[in-house]
C-alpha cells in the first residue's frame, strides 16, 4: 500500500485528484488482482508478512525483466539494461516495482540489497536469513508511478546484494528476480502527474555516513521552471549502529561495548546548507537482529522493503528555478559507524511556463539540541547500569512562493518533531540486558495558497517501538537470552480544499515477537542454538474516506505460522 505524500502544487491540482478519486472505484470493487497476497505457508517456517499487495488498475498492462534468478554470491553489481515496453506505451496510470527472492537452506547472514536505475535507487531492503532445510522465498513491491519520467527512454542499471559463499562456514546464496509493471492509463484510471525528472543522490550508489563522512551532497542545475521539488530518503543503520536505539551516551558507552552517540537519530535536509527538512529514522530491525529467531517466520515491520520518507522542498521552488547550481545536502544526526543512505530528487516542472521566480520567506529549521539524562555507569569490570533519557522536540516553519504560468504558489509547512528513549541498561558478572521504550513523531502540515484558493495537507507519523533483551550466563557456557519487541508504523494523512476534508488514509502495521535463544560457544565466539518459547503476529491495517479496506492479522508460535485472519478490523464499526 503506497502511503507516500502526492505531490499538490497547486489547489486546482489537488481539487483535480479529489474529483477523479470521487469517480474512482474504491479497491473493493475494481476487478484487478486482490490486495491479498495468498498464504499457502501455514504450518511452516516460511516467510511471511501481512503486508498488501499494491493495488493494480484494470487496464492493459506489460511486464519488462531486469533480472531473473540472478544469483548473488559476492559482492559485484549484476548489470541489466532497460528497454522501454512498445506494448505499453505512456502515460501509464501505475508503474510498479516487484522483487521475488529466495534463499538457500544452510548458513548466511541477513543482506542489504538494492537496485539502482538510471542513477536513481528502486528498492533498498534486506534479505531473511536462511532456514536450515527448505529454501526460503519472499515477494516485495514498490510503487514507482512518481518515477515514471524514468522510464520513457532505455536505461542502464544494476542490482547489488554482497553476499559471502564457502567463507567462515556461510553456505546460502541468494537469489533474487526483479521486474516492473506498467499499466495504461484509461477514464477511469488517469496518469497521474508524476516528476519531470528524478536525480539520485548519490548518483547510481548508496553513501555510508558516519562521523568522519557526516554528509551526502549532490550538486544540481536544474530546470527555470520548478513548480514543486520532494526528497525520498531511505537511511539504513549499519555495521555497529545495528540497533542504534541501544546506543548510550558515548562517555559510558565503550565500557560494555555499545555504540555511543546516544540513542538519538535523525535524518537532516539542506539546500546550499541552510535547513530545508527533517525526517524520522525508523527503527528497522533485520533478520539477524537481536535474536534471529524473533523472526521467523514473521520478519520486523518492513525489514524485507524499507519504505523511504518523503520530504517536501516546494518552498525552495523559485530558489531551485534560478539557473543556478544549488547543492541538496543529507546528514544523520548523530551518525556513529554507519548509516547506508540513497535519497532521489523528484522534480515537477511548470509546464506553462519555460521560467519562474520565487523566493523563500520563512525558514526556522534549525539542527536538533537533544536532551541527555544518564545516570549510567560501570566500574573496571563492566559492572553496574542505570538508566538514560534521550529526548528531542523540534518546531518550525519553511514558506516560499514561486511566480507560475497560473499564479504566485505558496507552500508552508508546519512541522512538529517529537522523540523520546528511555533505556535501562543492567550489567553483572553473569548478565546482560537493555530494555528501550522508544517513540517518534512527526506532525506536519503542508498548505498551498493558490490566488484566493487554498489547500492542506495534514500527515502524523509515528515509529514507536518497545523493545528488551536480557542475557544470562550459564554454568556450561552457554548464554541464554530472553528478547521481547513490538515495533510499530503508523500514519495518517487528511486531504483538505478550502479548509473542508476531501479525503483521508491511516495505516497500522504492528510486529510484536519474544522468544528465549541459546548462544553456544564456538571457535569464532558463540553459534546460534536451539530456542523456545518464541511467538509473534503482525497486524497491518490501512483504511481510507473512499470506503477501502485492508486488514491482515498473522500470528506464529514457535517458528510456524499457524493463523491468518483477514478484514477483522474492516468489520469494526
């Protein structure tokens, strides 16, 4: 289910899109495919997720292949190039990307995969980590219909997912086939406006920020005539930041062996180095992460697709406008060692007009200021603990008009960026545990002033995630550890013209597991050994004022899945 922003330069635009979604029929009534993806792995450790599928319009449509069942063994781009579908010419009303992967049974770490195109990343997920004896398979999709001014002339790209086979006892290769959809548009189902162009940053790769490398720039000349700019960004925690909700405050952290910084992150937008927007970083936890098998055969929310945030730049449109370079700059706040990021700049040109001007004429983004309260400590020994408190709330403004073929626009967005982590840490000579109960928000509202006609958008995001572990030494060696997380996404989002609601969405999509895990000790350190006790569920819910629903619960005990109940909470009234 695509939940990101659409574009809405103008109020004449957005009255456009209500108009032609009033007519639209809600995706209970299309005849194309279902939103349910089928579950045929009841019973088993498969993978699986509640996640819908996207909805797909009921027109002509082809299928182009970049890749098909390309392994992924090492660490090399797989090259693929790009033809556009003669069958299917523009302007399409959906352009869809789907990935099907698998994995050999036996040993592998979970793997960063990402597929770039014309410069520009397409999908940027991590892989499950192998069962030991039954490939494993999972399916994931992208809606890319904003990007389609991407696909209208043949392209080059390439897939990477490093992987090491027949080193360190790791014997699962990957394999992964990629594909884009494209539908026609008819009069029931229009071509959306989609960006004129879209620019990668960096171009054709991902950037690794950390504290020697804080910021990804790119450095455009873009066209005289933008009308609305956005930056999808997708920042990837790595390497010893994993979790970097575990982090501690660097003065006590390297006495137990944590990452520092605090558990304070967040994602920074510049333009030529004066603020121009903030997103959250969700708390994505990996196949691997905490306790493997915490997820299985449930992964983390969004694990297998990391879904990028959406910053909104149409402030900047006249700057952007003026012929002149302008770089786009990315930090993560508090970056330790590392964060992979890739962001792509999406650009909607005035199509009346070959030049416009604006300015901006409020900006009060400003660099975060968190608060710290730790009363944290270890003695020589690595014994001790306490608590620490990592708080952040920012509250700004960025207005700016541009000067169009229908009239001066002006955008202002009204932002509201709240987070909070409250960690215990233990530490004795024979345990180990940390306990975070975690939330960030994002509160923001964007409103376009079109002559004497205006619009809103109202989005409220929130990432909460609770989260525990605790380790215990055994007499024979072995570590116990008993994991408990429920990890969050929600969004909703009000369309308002003139003040009165035109339309409105939410998303739910929870993830709670626990399990108790064995680490047996080993020649490198400690193997994975048997667990118990394990359970979870996921429950992804989205609703909308068209009437759609979609709602799937799945629930698994001890590493199977044996529930899947469908539209439970369409039924609530």
């Amino acid at each position: 289910m695509d939940t990101s922003p659409i574009p809405h330069p103008s109020p004449r635009a957005v009255l456009f899109a209500v108009l032609a979604a009033a007519i639209a029929l809600p995706l209970s009534a299309q005849k194309s495919a279902s939103i349910f993806p089928p579950i045929t792995t009841t019973g088993t450790s498969l993978e699986v997720t509640a996640d819908p599928l996207l909805p797909r319009p009921n027109t002509k449509h082809c299928e182009v292949t970049l890749l098909t069942n390309q392994a992924f063994a090492d660490f090399n781009n797989k090259n693929f190039s790009y033809t556009p579908p003669a069958d299917c010419p523009g302007p399409w009303s959906k352009v869809i990307f789907t990935g099907d992967f698998s994995i050999q049974p036996g040993v592998q770490f979970d793997r960063t995969g990402q597929v770039f195109f014309g410069g520009v990343n397409l999908y940027f997920g991590t892989t499950a980590e192998p069962l030991q004896n039954q490939t494993d398979t999972w399916h994931v999709e992208r809606d890319l219909t904003d990007y389609r001014s991407l696909f209208k002339t043949p392209q080059s790209g390439f897939a990477i997912l490093g992987n090491i086979v027949g080193a360190d006892g790791l014997t699962s290769t990957i394999f992964g086939t990629f594909k884009l959809e494209f539908f026609q548009s008819d009069f029931v189902n229009p071509a959306p406006r989609a960006a004129d162009l879209v620019l990668g940053l960096p171009n054709n790769n991902s950037a690794q920020l950390n504290a020697s490398t804080p910021e990804l720039t790119q450095t455009f000349t873009l066209p005289t005539n933008v009308e609305a700019a956005y930056l999808d960004v997708t920042a990837q925690s790595q390497n010893d930041e994993e979790q970097w909700f575990f982090c501690l405050p660097s003065s006590v952290a390297s006495d137990v062996g944590l990452c520092g910084n605090t558990a304070f992150r967040e994602v920074n937008v510049s333009i030529d180095g004066k603020p121009a927007g903030v997103a959250p970083v969700y708390p994505w936890i990996y196949t691997g992460g905490v306790d493997p098998g915490l997820w299985i055969p449930i992964p983390g929310v969004q694990t297998l697709n990391l879904l990028p945030y959406r910053v909104d730049l149409t402030p900047f449109a006249g700057v952007l406008s003026d012929g002149q370079q302008h770089t786009v700059g990315v930090t993560i706040f508090n970056a330790f060692q590392f964060f992979d990021t890739v962001a792509s700049l999406l650009v909607y040109e005035d199509h009346g007009s070959k030049h416009v001007t604006g300015a901006v004429t409020e900006d009060t983004l400003a660099t975060p200021n968190p608060s710290v309260v730790s009363n944290v400590s270890f003695n020589s020994g690595g014994i001790g603990g306490g608590t620490a408190t990592v708080t952040s709330a920012q509250k700004f403004a960025i207005s700016g008009y541009v000067n169009t073929s229908h009239g001066r626009v002006t955008t202002t967005i009204d932002g509201n960026v709240n987070f909070s982590n409250v960690q215990t840490v233990t530490s004795t000579a024979t345990t180990f545990g940390q306990a975070v109960v975690q939330t960030s928000t994002v509160d923001q509202k964007t409103t376009t002033q079109d002559g004497v006609l205006f619009s809103s958008k109202e989005s409220n995001f929130s990432f909460p995630i609770t989260i525990s572990y605790l380790e215990t030494l055994e007499t024979n060696g072995d570590i116990q550890q008993i994991s408990t997380s429920d990890q969050k996404f929600q969004q909703t989002q009000t369309d308002s013209i003139e003040g009165l609601p035109a339309f409105n969405s939410s998303v739910s999509n929870e993830v709670t597991s626990g399990d108790t895990a064995t680490f047996v000790p080993s020649p490198t350190g400690f193997s994975l050994g048997p667990n118990s006790n394990q359970s979870s569920q996921q429950t992804f819910v989205f609703k909308d004022s068209l009437g759609n629903c979609y709602s799937r619960q799945l629930k698994a005990a001890n590493n199977v899945l044996n529930t899947v109940t469908d539209g439970a909470a369409c039924h609530q009234h």
